[in-house]
C-alpha cells in the first residue's frame, strides 16, 4: 500500500468511526501530530464551492504527503523514522 492510500484509508476509517491506529500506516506515530495540517484543509476549503469535493480533498492530501510526508524505512527487523529518527523494532 502506498502512503497515499494508507492516508486516504487512515481516514475514510475515522469518518466511518472504525478503530484506527495513532498514525497512518508507514507513517512515525511520534511525527504524525506534528505533520497534521491543523486546520490548513478548511482554509484551503474555505471560499469553494464544494464543488467535487473529494477531488478536492485528494488533491489537497497529494499536496500535504509530496511536501511533507516521508515516512518510515525499514532497516533490519526495524523501522526508523526519517523526520524524527527514531526507531521502532518490527514488532511495533
């Protein structure tokens, strides 16, 4: 899975009020507060139409991962955060 589809699916969980982990997978849970736009989607949403707004939305996530989501690589049996540097054993 992408990072994209594991943010779009992160997502489409919590608006259909299903359990969810900290962060989106491939994602650092230690990063992911600080990586959250807090309120930068509905300034972008403010003053459209809502017009296809999924499109929107989409686009707008596509922004948000390109500019500043690296996520986790995976280096022997553990991950480590790219942002962060922090490492998690592969059982986490």
């Amino acid at each position: 899975m992408s990072i994209l589809e594991s943010i779009k699916s992160y997502f489409g969980k919590k608006m259909n009020n299903e359990k969810t982990g900290e962060a989106p997978e491939g994602v650092c849970p230690n990063c992911w507060g600080k990586q959250e736009w807090e309120g930068e989607f509905y300034e972008f949403m403010k003053g459209s139409k809502n017009d296809k707004r999924d499109e929107t939305y989409n686009n707008f996530i596509n922004k948000i991962v390109e500019s500043n989501i690296e996520g986790i690589r995976i280096q022997q049996d553990s991950y480590t955060c790219k942002t962060c540097n922090i490492k998690y054993d592969s059982d986490h």
